[in-house]
C-alpha cells in the first residue's frame, strides 16, 4: 500500500496587527466597566503579541452585522486566501490543479453553496472528476481528521490529495453590549484569521502520516460550543477544558506512538495546537516535555495567534523549516466534544 506522504505546505495570512493596538484602538472601547479591567489582564496575558484578520477591527467594525452579511464577507475574504495557500502548496510538491485527486476543505467560520471546495477547483482548474469534501464545525482540530481523509484516499487510490484549512475568525466579532462574558473575553483575545495547504502523495520525500487517532468525552461536550447566532457565530469557552485535556491527553499520545514502536520521549517534533496558554502548559506538564518541546507552538501563537483548524499546521510548517527539522512529529488539537486529535509523522528523505 502507499503511504501517504506530505509533499508540500503553502500558508497564507491577511494583513497583521499588534494585540497592543488592537486593544487600545478597539477593544479597549469595546468592554466597559469592570468588564474592561478583567479584558485587558487577560489580552496581556493571552500569550499572543501579533495576530493577522482579514476584516481588521481597527479599520471596520463587523460586531453589530446580521450572520447574513458575514457570510457574504466569508466568500469575498476567503477564496483569494485560500487560492494562495493552495497554490503555494502545489508548487512545493511539484504538482498542478489537475494533479489532485482528492480536495479537503475545512473551516468553521463560514458557510456558502457552492463552496470554498468547488469554488477553489473551479478557478484552480482541478479535473472535473476531482473528489471534494467538505468539514465544517470541527473548529480547532479539524485539519487531524482531514488529514486522516486525504492520507486514506492517497493510499487507496495511490493518487495525490489536497487539504485546504481556511478560517476567519474575524468575521465573529460580538456585540458589545450582549452577553459579554469571561469566554467571549478570551476568544476575542486569541483568535486569528489563516488559511494553510498541505498536499499528500504516495511515497517520496516529505512527512509520512503514519496514524490518526481520537478520543472524544461526550461528558463534557458542553466545555466548547461554536453557535450560529443573529449576530455571527458565538464562542462557548469553559476554563474546565484544560482538566479535561490532562485527563486523557497522555493516554492518547501513548497509545499512539506506541502502536508504532515509541515512546512521548523519543518524538522530537510537537504541533500542539494553542488553544491559549493554559492548554500548553497542561499538554507539557502531562507529556513531561523539555522547556523547548512546545517552542514551536508557542512561537506560533505568539506571531499568529490560535487561528483555528490551520494553527497546528502552521506548526508543522515552522518545525519543517527549522534547521534540524524533526525526524518524528506529533501533532494535537482540541475542539468541540470535547475532542482531541492526535497524528504521527515520520520524516522521509
């Protein structure tokens, strides 16, 4: 059987601020009373120094549009983003549009019929029998399940796939005067706007996806919520979800890595997702990683915030340029169920 091999990343990111300006020239007007003081701890603490949106709060304010009006933005924003990611990433693995056998888009934070996924191969010109899929409402770790789709597609069929991860969190800015609470506080002060590619091949060099696995408790399914609500989509936050991670996230990674002959100690390579500071100290405290095993992940967060599905190949990404690119990768993200993801990557040269 071919195993499916990452043959090239493309990422692609709207303009960027600095959190210090977005909180003193919108958000800072946004919170009032009480409310503001308990806002700006926890922008200053979220860990995140620069973030990138495609509707930027600063230059227009979108927290008062109808859902309607968002989603018409969605489009406008998200196919020219996507269309870069996408080609970027084709021209890494040294394929055209036509190549792809598989699309795989993913996103949570927009909706349209057509779609990103026929839009895009329209325009890209991919074969009209392309196969396409679409995920939606995963939020945060939708690119582990995606992935998993296009690598099992690229070894049944031994032809190239393509995912495309595209969020704009941007667009879901709240009311200010409704429901502001702790939660609303947090999602506005981490999450960002990216769009990342990533082709899979069979065999060649690149990252081989060796596994994805997944554990959901549906005890707490209620700890992270993503609502379609009048005024955009509303994020549910609990501050339980960290307790939760450290009850089954080492299980998971051990599991895991251990089907194929290893341990946590011998994977050099980590792409947790940053769902904010707390969630990466928990993922190292439970995994006893070294003080540089989430650097990357950290660095990510602190230059592009928590962009949602993306991020945690935005972490791959940076792993792979490094100097000495790791031989072995973990990757973690966590989103609604509560459910966590896990994959394993192994280097090929």
């Amino acid at each position: 059987m071919a195993v499916p091999v990452i043959a090239g990343l493309g990422t692609a990111h709207p303009p960027s601020a600095r959190q210090d300006e977005l909180w003193d020239g919108f958000f800072s007007k946004h919170f009032t009373g009480s409310t503001r003081a308990l806002a700006e701890r926890i922008f200053a603490h979220s860990g995140v120094s620069r973030r990138q949106a495609a509707v930027n709060p600063l230059l227009e304010d979108v927290s008062d549009w109808p859902t309607e009006r968002r989603m018409r933005r969605y489009l406008v924003e998200a196919l020219p983003l996507g269309k870069e990611a996408v080609g970027r990433a084709l021209t890494a693995a040294g394929l055209s549009a036509g190549d792809v056998g598989l699309f795989v888009v993913c996103s949570c934070t927009g909706y349209a019929t057509p779609g990103l996924d026929i839009l895009l191969a329209r325009d890209l010109g991919m074969a009209p029998d392309t196969q396409r899929m679409f995920v939606g409402h995963m939020g945060c770790y939708a690119a582990l399940p995606g992935l998993g789709a296009a690598g099992d597609f690229v070894t049944a069929r031994g032809r190239p796939a393509l995912l495309l991860c595209a969020e704009l969190t941007s667009l879901h800015i709240q009311p200010s005067g409704a429901r502001v609470d702790t939660q609303q506080i947090v999602s506005h002060a981490l999450f960002s706007d990216a769009a990342v590619a990533a082709v899979l091949v069979p065999g060649g060099r690149g990252y081989a996806l060796r596994e994805v696995a997944a554990v959901t408790d549906t005890s707490t399914a209620d700890h992270m919520t993503w609502d379609v609500t009048d005024t955009g989509f509303r994020m549910g936050l609990s501050p339980k979800v960290p307790q939760v991670l450290s009850r089954h996230v080492r299980t998971l990674v051990d599991d895991l890595v251990g089907r194929h002959g290893a341990t946590p100690s011998g994977v050099d390579g980590w792409a947790v997702h940053p769902g904010g500071p707390r969630i990466l100290n928990v993922v190292e405290r439970e995994l006893a990683l070294p003080p540089e095993g989430l650097a990357a992940s950290r660095a990510t967060l602190d230059e592009h915030g928590n962009c949602s599905s993306p991020t945690v190949l935005l972490i791959l990404d940076r792993l792979r340029r490094a100097a000495s690119p790791p031989g072995r990768v973990v990757m973690l993200a966590f989103g609604p169920g509560l459910t966590l993801y896990a994959a394993l990557l192994e280097r090929r040269d």
